[in-house]
C-alpha cells in the first residue's frame, strides 16, 4: 500500500492516488499509528490539487488525532502537513498547539535528526523560540558527535534547521543560503523522498521571495521533475514574472489551471 502510495506521488497521479488509499483503506485502517502516515499520503495528493478543506478534515480526524501518544511518525505526518498547508496560504488555526506540547518533550533527543527537525517545526511555529533555539544549539553540538546520526547532523542537520528558523522569523534569503549548499545533500537524514520534498519546497518558495533569478532555475529543475504539480508551476510562473518573462509565466500560470482543472 505504502509502496504504491509512494508511486502514485512521484509519477504526479493525485486522483488515481486517492482512489488507491481509499479503495483499500478496510484492509489498513485497522492498523497500528502507520496507517495515520497512509492518510497523510492521502493528504498529498488532495494539497497537490488545492482541497485544502479535505486535508484539514484528514488532519483533524486521522493525522493528528493520536497526537498526545508521542509516537514520532505521528509528529513528522502532522508538523509537514501543517508546514505545506501554510505553505499554500492555509490557515491552520492554533493546530500547532497539540504538536508543541509534545515536542517541547523532544527538545534534547538525540536520536533521528529527521525527527529533531519536524519537533524544531512545531516548536517554531507554536510559540516556542527559546525551546526551539535550544533544540537547534544541541544538533549543533551533536554535529561534533561520532556516530552515524552525529554526521548527518553536521552535514544537513545544522543547516536545515537554519533554514527553518530564518522562514519562522520570516527571512528567505537566509533559509535560502542556508539549504541551497546542502540540497543534494539531504538523502542522507532519511525519511522518503516525499517527506524531504518539503525542505525543497521550503527552498523553492523562500527563493520566490528573496532571489527570483534562482527561483526560475529551481523551479525550471522541478517542473521536469514534477511536471504535475500545479504547486510549482504556479511558483515557477512568480519567478518568471519577477524577471520579466511575462509570456513564460502566463504559459506557466495557464499549466498550472490545467493541471488544477484536470486533476
Ligand atoms: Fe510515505
């Protein structure tokens, strides 16, 4: 299931992936906390075609519904979804209140800095500067560490959770310079590429604002590579429009209703 969910997101099929979470949601919703993270795929999908109305709903009533248990999948599902969904305009409403409080649990882990770095998210956005500010001292310190998760840190962590602090204080050009030298090298935290998709999308947008020019050459990148993502030829149609290509961004703007319209 979660396989295909994965497929279904990389190849841009948002329906098909709907009809596929959906259409077997009795042989998974049983499950253990996984099947939130299923919902969370459905979530995707429903982001990719502007429902937000429906992510709220599967925020609500799955993804962030056994919160309070402290499951770390749990947190990463919700703290992404709420990070995207602002990142279309949502508001969320005080949604990462729940999260904070169970993050402000995590502020000294030193476990999976893929994690660490979705606690930072919530405790940034819920309010939490100085927990946040704490969270982030300690990856750096953990960078000197020698173990596995001490050198990711180092390599990506730090810099990543730069990059989240500078959005939360509202300063693209620093979450800028703080992702664009590591953007390849992000594979290494872990997670799939759907999850890490958002520190991308955090670099594309923040380019948007702060360096059109770089913005154009991201988001000609990513529209290759997603070419059905209504998101990034929406953004790729500002970026173009920044620097004067107006044609090419009517062309973009005019992809991304197509795609919105068909979806
Ligand atoms: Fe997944």
């Amino acid at each position: 299931m979660h396989a295909v969910a994965h497929v279904m997101e990389m190849q841009g099929r948002h329906a098909e992936g709907i009809a596929w979470v959906r259409r077997h949601e009795p042989d998974w919703s049983t499950t253990n906390n996984f099947r939130f993270h299923l919902y969370w795929h459905r979530g995707l999908y429903h982001l990719e075609r502007h429902e937000f109305d429906e992510v709220l709903a599967i925020y609500d009533n799955y993804v962030a519904s056994d919160i309070a248990s402290d499951m770390y999948l749990d947190v990463c599902n919700a703290a992404s979804l709420l990070w995207r969904l602002e990142m279309h305009g949502v508001d969320v409403g005080d949604r990462w209140k729940d999260l904070t409080e169970v993050s402000l649990r995590h502020v000294d882990d030193h476990e999976l800095v893929f994690v660490s770095l979705h606690y930072l998210m919530a405790l940034l956005k819920g309010g939490e500067p100085e927990a946040a500010a704490r969270l982030a001292a300690r990856m750096q310190d953990y960078s000197n560490a020698a173990t596995a998760q001490g050198r990711v840190s180092g390599r990506v962590g730090t810099g990543t959770a730069a990059a989240l602090t500078a959005l939360a204080r509202g300063d693209a050009g620093a979450a800028v310079d703080a992702l664009l030298p590591i953007r390849y090298e992000l594979w290494c935290m872990g997670g799939s590429h759907a999850q890490r998709d958002l520190f991308e999308e955090m670099l594309v947008s923040a380019a948007v604002r702060a360096r059109p020019r770089l913005a154009r050459a991201l988001l000609a990148e990513r529209t290759a590579a997603k070419p059905r993502s209504a998101w990034s030829w929406r953004r790729y149609a500002a970026a173009l429009r920044a620097e004067g290509q107006a044609a090419a961004a009517d062309a973009a703007e005019r992809r991304a209703a197509e795609l919105l319209a068909t979806a």
